[in-house]
C-alpha cells in the first residue's frame, strides 16, 4: 500500500503543487495545502486508489482543504521579514505577466479561482471540473464567464491582452 501511493505521490508532485501555488499564490501555503491534501489521501489511501481517477481524487481533496484553509483565515495578510518582490526593469517579460496573471488571479473569488486553474491551467474539462469543485457544468460554464470578464476588465492585465484593434499585437 505504501509502495503505491509513494510511486503516486512522487508522479503527481508537482502537478499537485502547481496548482495549489496558483490557488494560494504563495509557494509555502502551497506546499502546506499540496502536503495536507496528500496526507488526507494518504489516511484514505485504499478509497483513493479504488477510484476512477485518483488524481483527481486527490485535487477534490485539495480544493476542499483549500477551501478550508480560507475559512479559517481570519485575514489574509501575514508577518513577513522581507518585503514582498516588486517586478524590476531587468526580469524577463514572462516573469513580470506570470506575476500579474497570479495577482489578478488572487482577486478572483475562491471558487472562480479554482475553475479557471483546473480548466485552463490544468487542461481540465468542464465536467471534470464540476466533478472535482461538486458543482453543476453550468455553474462551471458561469464560474468560467465570469471570471475571464473580471481578469479581462482586471487593469492590471491590460497591457498583456491581445490589442482589440484586431492586429494580434499586444498593446
């Protein structure tokens, strides 16, 4: 038994913890959430492999303990002993959109969040996702709607959205 979810755990590593990173936006919180969705798979390890699909088993997991974790948040800010990174002149023009795109996506709801990482960060589709989240297609379909409107009118996305001029160029 342990020999499977060890050979599991390892091929489904950094799947799991990118998207807890894109859910959390912080790579220590998403370590925390990939590691409890784990160990809670871990404690229901005979179920969790009798499933249809186990990893997505494991996500449902995660997104639940994701949940959680932010119910019990009673705020969202948290002591630091630096200051956080600002995008400088020099970093790539990829690092400086991934950092906006996981700003903007930080100010997505919860459950919108967590429909736009699994549909189109992990290719899922939209019945997955209404598997993984216990919701309907359409709830996702609206999720999904609603939520690339708020990052397409998000300014702080703007300059890296395709120039509605029609050109393809960026603005």
């Amino acid at each position: 038994m342990e020999d499977d979810f060890q050979a599991f755990m390892e091929s489904r590593w950094p799947a799991l913890l990118r998207t807890a990173y894109l859910l959390t936006g912080n790579r220590d919180d998403a370590e925390d959430l990939a590691q409890a969705a784990l160990a809670r798979a871990f404690s229901k390890w005979s179920r969790v492999r009798r499933a249809d699909d186990p990893a997505a088993y494991v996500w449902r997991i995660m997104i639940n303990a994701n949940v959680d974790r932010l119910r019990r948040l009673k705020f969202r800010e948290s002591p630091t002993s630096s200051l956080p990174e600002r995008p400088a002149a020099d970093r790539s023009d990829e690092l400086v959109t991934r950092g906006a795109l996981l700003d903007a996506l930080g100010r997505l709801p919860t459950r919108q969040r967590a429909v736009i990482v699994l549909r189109y960060v992990e290719d899922r589709t939209e019945t997955e996702v209404a598997d993984l989240l216990g919701i309907g297609v359409g709830t996702v379909r609206s999720h999904a709607a609603r939520a690339l409107a708020r990052l397409r009118a998000d300014g702080a996305l703007r300059d890296f959205l395709p120039d509605p001029s029609g050109t393809g160029e960026m603005r």
